[in-house]
C-alpha cells in the first residue's frame, strides 16, 4: 500500500508538471507526453494493488477504449473539437457514475454501506450522471442536431427547483440509513439525467465555453467523489486536478464575457433574434470584392487579423497563415487578435492556428492587442460576431452589453468576411458591420482568403 501511494504521489506530480507545460504551445506536447506517464503510472500501481483481477477483461478494456481513442484522434476534424470534448467530458462522468454505482450495488444490504460511502455515492452518481446527459444536449447543440439557441418554457426552473430538492431528500435518506431502497437510489438516477438536459438546453450557442468548461469540472469533481468511495487516493488527485482546473478556466471565461456564471446558466442568451437594426436604425453595409481588399492592404502597414467561428466552419486556419505571410513579404506587420471565448470551446482559435503552424508569438490575447488597433491601418475579421460587436460598450439593452471585445472598429479599415448577415451565437446583429470604415466581403471564408492569396500575390 505504500508504494501505491508512492506510485500515487509520482503521478500526481507528473500531472501537475504536464498541466503546467499546457499552457504554451511550445511545451504542449511534452507535457500532453507527461501527463500521460502520470497516468500510466497510477493504472499500473491501481492494478498491481488488487488481488483476483480479471487481467483479460482489463486487457479487452484497454484495447476497446484504445481503438476508439485513435480513431477519435484521427478522423475528427479541429472545427469538431469542441463536441469531441463535449463527448469525453460526458464519458468521464458516465464512468463514475458507473464505478461509484457498482460500489452501491455490490455493498447494498451490507455493514460496510455506511454514512461516509453512502454520501460519497451518491454524489458521484448525482454529478457524474449530470455531466453525461448534460455533455450530451451540449454535444447535440455544437452538433447541429439540437437547436442553439435556448429551449426554454415556463416553469423550467421551478421544475429544476423540484429535482434538485427530491434529489436531495432522496440522497439524505440513502446516506443516512433510513431507506436504502434500490428504487429510490434509481430515482437519483433519472432525476440526475433529466436535470442535466434541463439544465443544458436553456443555453444558448454564445455561452458553449463556459458550459464546455463546467461540464469537464463536473466530469472532475464526480471522478474525485468516485476516488473517495473506492479510497483510491490517485482517483481523487487527478479528479480534484481537473475539477479545480476546469472551475478556474469557467472563470476566466465568465470573466472574458463580463457575465456571472449564474447569468449563463439562466440567462437564455440568443433567445430572441433580432432585426437587422441597431438602435432603431436599418445598418447599411458596404460588399466589396477580394481585389478591392487586396488593395487596401496593399497601402497598409500593420495588418490584425480577428479569428472567429467562422474561420473554423470553413477550416480557413491555413489559407489565413498564407495571406498573413505573403502580407509580411510586402513589408507589412502582421498580428492575431484572440478573444477568450471566441470560437465553440476555450482556446479553440488558438489549437487551429497552432495547427496551421502560426506562430505563437503573433498571437496576441485581448489585453495585449486591444491598444494596438489604435494605430492599425487594416483589422480583418474572419467570421466573428460577438467578440467584435460594439454594442458590448453602450447598448444597455443588449444581451452582450458589458462583455470585453476586440476593438477593431478603431482601426482605420475593417473588412469582414462572412457567408452571409445572420446574427452571431448571442442572436443579435452587428453594428461594426454599418461603420462607416467597415466593408464586407461575404462568402466562404476558405474560398475568400485563397482568392485574396492570389490577388495579393498579383499586386
């Protein structure tokens, strides 16, 4: 048992060191590689700590969840990463539902179901099942296959209320020994699922980050409660790991929308879509063509490129690395603006970049680059919407108002691609796209960029 919690203890320590080399592209790897270790370590020290283990089912196990792994890894493509994490955020608390169930069905009737394990498994299930039918409506959101804006009816937060408070009752009974009725702990069961699609779908596409993140803190905390039913101290590290990381990185993203988390749970934004007017008044846009943009760039010094949602629909991360080149070939300084929550996930602009080899040091965040547009001669928007919509700074009425953006409209050109004038993920229209030093190109923003490669290359 010592040199489990030994092994444990490594393990730990490599997933605090991997975790840390997260956070720069040039030491993502290696610490991907560490972490990784840190794993392998704590299975094999689970492992070699039981006695009568199955070996070949464990083996079979291995294998199965392997093979799925590698074929995730190969075949989904980066603008799916988001549901892809979505996924495995579900899995992760599928897996202690599951673990922690087993426990309550192999224990049930017996002395050793007491107060702390009965609690500790109840909590696993309630959170774990939770976060798998949440991460699921969340997946079928990105997914296209469930409506992104907010479902909401009357009544849906009395009827949350409700669950919440049987959930409860029902666990204090449980815990505490006064009915552990195999019906009743099924009852947690399906309150938890339904509380999870309940608590999902009134969520709209603008808020997918935060709830991306959440949900892979709950999948965390329902892995740290499981550890603490199994006493199994690597399980509870690397849950209570990715529980806290998951919590902080909700913040940063409640934060980079000036919204409270609360607000994103209930607020329903996107709700209503709006007209194409802002303030009363119809936004008149200008189209331009590639060859006209070509041209303004041309006179340009300083160049900001602003990535968005959609620049990853069309996977348009390379075409954008070639102009930004070519542009640096005729003289001219190029940067990345990147706003936290651009994008359906946490960093999501910044793994396609990276993808596209883009380097890192162009990519500036939104406190670095905002006083740089002061004196940009041209910021080009690649499918972003709300993360550039100066209604953020005064219109009081809108659902974004207060959100940090990117201040591109105080560049002296702004052009923007996009497919056509539908709203953004907040479900409102954007009124940089009337200023009068706007100009829009619309259209697939893959197609765009590799024409304007081209033209730029002709000037």
């Amino acid at each position: 048992m010592e040199y489990t919690n030994l092994a444990y203890v490594a393990a730990a320590v490599l997933f605090i060191i991997g975790i840390k080399r997260l956070g720069s592209p040039k030491t993502a790897q290696s610490g991907n590689a560490i972490a990784s270790i840190g794993m392998l370590i704590a299975i094999i020290a689970t492992v070699a700590s039981f006695d009568l283990l199955d070996f070949k089912l464990i083996a079979i196990g291995m294998i199965i969840g392997s093979i799925i792994g590698a074929t995730f890894a190969i075949r989904v493509q980066m603008t799916q990463m988001p549901q892809m994490v979505a996924i495995f955020n579900g899995f992760g608390g599928g897996a202690s539902a599951l673990v922690a169930a087993s426990e309550f069905f192999t224990k049930h009737g017996t002395a050793d179901l007491n107060t702390f394990i009965s609690g500790t498994i109840i909590l696993s299930v309630f959170i774990g099942t939770l976060t798998f039918s949440g991460s699921f409506i969340a997946f079928g959101k990105l997914q296209g296959f469930v409506s992104g804006k907010p479902i909401v009816f009357s009544g849906l937060q009395i009827l949350n209320g409700f669950m919440v408070i049987g959930i409860v009752l029902i666990g204090t009974l449980i815990t505490i020994g006064v009915n552990q009725d195999l019906n009743l702990f099924y009852g947690i069961v399906v309150l938890a699922v339904l509380l999870g699609v309940t608590l999902t779908i009134p969520i709209g596409g603008a808020d997918m980050p935060v709830v991306i993140s959440l949900l892979n803190s709950y999948s965390g905390i329902a892995a740290s409660a499981t550890g603490f039913v199994l006493m199994n101290n690597g399980l509870i590290i690397s849950g209570a790991l990715v529980g806290a990381s998951g919590l902080i990185l909700t913040n940063i993203m409640c934060k980079g929308m000036n919204r409270s988390l609360a607000n994103v749970i209930f607020g329903a934004v996107g709700l209503e879509q709006e007209t194409l007017s802002t303030d009363g008044k119809q936004i008149n846009v200008k189209s331009s063509t590639t060859d006209e943009a070509a041209m303004i760039l041309d006179a340009a010094d300083k160049v900001i490129i602003v990535p968005g949602y959609g620049l990853a629909v069309a996977q348009a991360q390379h075409a954008a690395r070639e102009v930004a080149e070519q542009l640096e070939l005729m003289g001219k300084t190029v940067l990345y603006a990147i706003h936290p929550v651009a994008g359906r996930m946490p960093g999501h602009m910044n793994v396609l970049l990276a993808e596209a080899n883009v380097p890192y040091d162009k990519l500036k965040d939104l406190g670095d680059i905002n006083p740089e547009f002061e004196d940009c001669d041209v910021a080009i928007i690649l499918g972003a919407n709300d993360v550039v919509n100066p209604a953020a700074r005064h219109d009081t009425s809108s659902p974004i108002y207060g959100m940090p953006i990117l201040d591109v409209d105080k560049s002296r050109t702004v052009i923007v691609n996009k497919r056509t004038m539908n709203p953004g993920f907040a479900g409102i229209q954007n009124e940089l796209f009337g200023f009068e030093n706007t100009v829009m190109v619309f259209g697939d923003a893959k197609e765009m960029l590799t024409t304007l490669y081209k033209d730029l290359k002709e000037l």
